[in-house]
C-alpha cells in the first residue's frame, strides 16, 4: 500500500481518463441531490449573506481542469473581492479575501455550490482538488497523473486546506512554493485515496469533512486561548 510520502511511479501516464465506477456515480447522484434540497435553506441564506456584505456576483464562477483534462465551470459562493488581482493561490491571511469570505472559507462553506458540480457530473464526491487549468498545466510532469481523474468536492487534500493556505502566507511567489512543495504532497495524499477509492471510503471522508466542518470553530476558539496565553 502506497504510503502518504510516496508519489505514483514517474512512468505513469498522464493523459487519458479513469472513468468512475458506476457505483460511485449513483452514490455521488443521491447525495448531491439530497444535500441540495436538505441544504437549501442554508444556501439561500449564505447567497443573501454575500450579497449584502459583498454585492454581487453572489458566485464565483471559474473553470478549473477535470477528469481527463476536460475544462469545466466549477461553482462556490464568492469568497474575494470583485475584480482582485493576484496570485492563482490563496493564503489564509490573502488581503483579497473579504470578511464573510473568510469565514465561509475556514466552515468550508463557500464549497457547497459545488454539490451541482457533482450532480452534473463535473466532480465527484471525493477525490483530488480542482486545478485552474494555468496551474494545472504548470504541475511538474510527474505528478500530472492526476488529471486523469475526477476532481472531488472533498478528499484528503481539502482536509489540509487551511494549514495549505496558511503555508502560502508572506511566500514571495506563493505559486512557485505550491507547485514546487504543496502539490508534491497533496498528489501523494490523493493517490493513497485512489489506490482505495470504494463506495465506503467515499462515506468515511464525507463522515470525516461532517467533522472537519464542525469541529473549525472549536479548534479556531482553542487556537485564540492558547495564544493569548
């Protein structure tokens, strides 16, 4: 079994597609559709939050690579200011990023609109992070594999978001350190998910990102308390 610090072998081809299991495709169906219509709520009242504190467009829409290097149009609640420039990578502490854009990002929420994604077929539950296709294309040779598969509104890589991001703070070229340092890690990460990607490990990382979520703003409290001590 490949370890987290192992990477695929460098002759692993990288182009192609590896199309997802029939059993995982009616699996991300059901539960993006029920997430859809049990959340609606919910994201009608984080679209009026948006709106009202940001203005418009209450989405950021974006095209990032998917299965197979097919270019799609990936969808979250928009996070940073209108119109900002800059780097194609965020940091935690990235002075584009508004005030509820910050907080939707710590909660993960700023993602929900992609459960259309996955109903559409774009993505799929878990698996590896969506690329900007510029990034994509500048990803070291070896580690291009993984645009053979579909992109995953959540996996192993999403659950080290935050501590990615903040890894990303006061680099000089924060793009140049991801390609060079994060995405080594985060395809090693995803090809320990691939190499096992059933139906029940789908359930145990949605079971884990229910967690993650939940848990932000208790660890975030914890962080404040040891800090101020």
């Amino acid at each position: 079994m490949r370890t987290v610090d192992e990477t695929p072998p460098a002759t692993l081809p990288a182009t192609g597609t590896v199309r997802l299991p029939a059993s995982r495709r009616v699996l991300d169906v059901v539960v993006a559709l029920t997430l859809l219509v049990v959340l609606a709520p919910l994201l009608a009242l984080l679209a009026l939050l948006v709106a009202v504190t940001s203005g418009r467009p209450v989405l950021f829409r974006q095209p990032r690579t998917g299965e197979g290097w097919r270019e799609f149009t990936l969808y979250k609640f928009r996070s940073m200011r209108s119109g900002s420039a800059g780097p194609q990578v965020a940091g935690g502490a990235d002075p584009r990023i508004t005030a509820t854009g910050r907080l939707l990002r710590r909660l993960g929420l700023d993602e929900l609109p992609q459960l259309w994604n996955v109903l559409r077929g774009d993505m799929t539950l878990v698996g590896p992070r969506p690329e900007v296709p510029d990034l994509a294309r500048r990803y070291p040779p070896e580690h291009q594999w993984v645009f053979r598969h579909r992109p995953g509104l959540t996996g192993p890589c999403q659950l080290r978001s935050r501590a990615y991001a903040d890894r990303l703070d006061g680099r000089p070229d924060p793009e140049a350190y991801y390609l060079r340092v994060l995405v080594p890690r985060r395809t090693a990460l995803d090809a320990e998910f691939l190499n096992r990607a059933t139906a029940w490990n789908v359930v145990r990382y949605l079971a884990r990102t229910a967690l993650y979520v939940l848990r932000t703003p208790w660890d975030e409290a914890r962080e404040r308390r040891g800090g101020g001590s």
